[in-house]
C-alpha cells in the first residue's frame, strides 16, 4: 500500500514537472503542454481524504524537480503560479466551490504571486517594465525580419510601432490574467471530463449552453468604461485592464449563446469548433459575440428568465 502510494506520489510529480519544463525548453508546442502542469496533481489529490498532503507533496516534488533541470528561476517561476494553483485549485473543489470562484481566486492569486515574484527576479516595478518593453520590442523585431524573409515592408511606420509598444504594454496584465484564468478553466475541464468526476461529489460544470455572468457585472464594465476617459494615466491602465478582463467574461457569455444556439440546431461538432475558433481570431465577429453577451441581459437571446406577467407586447416578440 505504501509502495502504490508512493509510485503515485511520484507519477504525478513527474508528469507535472515535465508538463512545466516543456514549456520552458520547446516552443509552442511545450508551452501548450505547460498549460496543463497541475491537471495530474488534480488527478492525484481530489477526492481522497488526504487531498492536502497529496497535493502540496506533489507540488513540493515537482518544484524540486524543476529547479534541478531547469534552475531556480524556473522552479521559483512554477511555485508562484501553477504550484500554488495547483493547491488552492484541489482546496476549491473539495469545497464543492462553483467553478466560476474557482478560477477567479485561483487566477486571482496567481496573477499577484507571480507579479510578487517577477518584481523579486528584476528588482524593481521599473526594471520589470523595461524588462518587458525590451521583451515586446525584441518581438516585433523579429517579426520584422519576418516580413523581410517574405520580400514585404513592414506595414507600421515608427510612430505606429510605438503606439502599439505601449498599447500592449499597458494591457500586459489583462493579458496575463486572462492567461491564467484560461489555464485554470482548462484544467478543470480536462479534469472533469477526463478523469473520474465522481470523486468529487457534485457537478462542478453544468450546462455551460445556459451558463450567464451575474448580473450586477454589468455596472464593472460600466464603471470601468467611464474611468477609461480619467486624464490619469494609472486610473485608465488599471481601468482599461479591468475593461478588458470584463469584457473576456461577456465574450465567454457570447459564445455560451453560440453554443445554445448551436445545440438547437444540432450543428455537427466539426462545425462548432470551425466557428469558434473563426470566432476567436476575427476581431470584428469577436466584438459582436462580446455585445451580445452583453445585451442578453436585456434580450435574454435564450429565454432562461422567466416570462413576467406584466410584460407588454414588446416583450412577447424578444
């Protein structure tokens, strides 16, 4: 008993250590892979009795592993985002948690651990910054030289490369939140569809064609939209950051509907996944998605409110 134990204990440490060096060695394909770093933890820990000494042991392996094949900053680096995920994800759900909070407060705290711990690695917010404007900067040099390979000019001038430098500046912490929010809701799915999702004891996702944001979300989109036009520039970041990440949740929203939509129609899966993902890289049909993830407040577009009584003839057409 104790030797299967133990095979487990180091199965799922491995597998997530590997899962996280991936992402630091191989590109792209590696840091898909290291998007899913605590899903064999999960598999481990939840739903046993010793879920804590499981998931924290796990952790702890797993951080040591790293640091070994790939230093102290890579190691640093998993304990301040997925090493803490990972644990506060397994506490969650044996607290029977909606999945909703669990990835609010699990992106939550690994937005700000590894912002502590980034700013620990430069040594200052303002070295940070430089950091990563040299980072965004050597980007779009590279792709540049892209363009040159190709025999195309570079369609920004200076002044426009500038401007987006700093756009994307100022959005790098709506961008890294929404990363980790997406990294801990598929995660999740995996877990729940993948592994045995009786061990937990109640339905951690349900419908998600009939899933809504609450509703009082709306005045945060609101407030923060307003606070977009504040003449100070730390007012409007943090309040563009804030609209942007809102703005995320109602395009989630949006696609709830497309998937309503899509379940009446039996639309074949094939088709589903070629429209969303179309959906997910055309700007323009993305901002329609994320207006009426909005506007079903109002509209309700799947009829999940009840019909009032008092509703006049308007109401009975939407």
């Amino acid at each position: 008993m104790l030797i299967k134990a133990v095979i487990g204990l180091m199965r799922a440490a491995v597998i997530a250590a590997v899962l996280f060096v991936a992402g630091c060695f191989i590109p792209i394909a590696g840091a898909i892979a290291m998007i899913f770093a605590p899903t064999p933890v999960l598999d481990y820990a939840v739903g046993h009795e010793s879920w804590l000494f499981r998931s924290v042991s796990s952790v702890v392996i797993a951080g040591g592993l790293i640091t070994l094949v790939a230093g102290w900053p890579a190691g640093l680096a998993y304990a301040a985002t997925f090493g803490i995920a990972t644990v506060l994800m397994c506490r969650m759900v044996e607290d029977r948690r909606p999945f909703e909070i669990i990835v609010l407060v699990t992106s939550a705290t690994m937005l700000v651990c590894g912002t502590f711990a980034a700013f620990a690695a430069a040594g200052s917010p303002g070295a940070l910054a430089d950091t990563l404007r040299h980072s965004l900067a050597a980007g779009m040099a590279r792709g540049e030289d892209f363009y040159k390979l190709l025999g195309m000019d570079n369609p920004l001038g200076p002044e426009a490369k500038a401007a987006v430098l700093d756009t994307t500046l100022r959005l790098t912490p709506a961008l890294v939140a929404m990363s980790a929010a997406s990294a801990v809701l598929m995660n999740l799915a995996v877990f729940w569809r993948w592994f045995n999702r009786e061990r937990i004891g109640y339905r951690l996702f349900g419908d998600m064609a009939r899933w809504s944001t609450p509703e009082w979300l709306i005045w945060v989109l609101l407030a923060t939209g307003f606070a977009l036009f504040v003449p100070v520039r730390a007012i409007s970041t943090i309040a563009l950051d804030a609209f942007v990440c809102v703005a995320a949740v109602y395009f989630c929203q949006g696609l709830a509907i497309m998937s309503f939509y899509f379940k009446m129609l039996s639309m074949p899966g094939l088709a589903r996944n070629l429209i969303y993902f179309v959906t997910g890289i055309q700007p323009v049909l993305a901002a329609l998605v994320c207006a009426a993830g909005i506007f079903d407040l109002w509209v309700d577009f799947r009829r999940l409110k009840p019909q009032s009584p008092e509703a006049g003839s308007f109401g009975d057409y939407l």
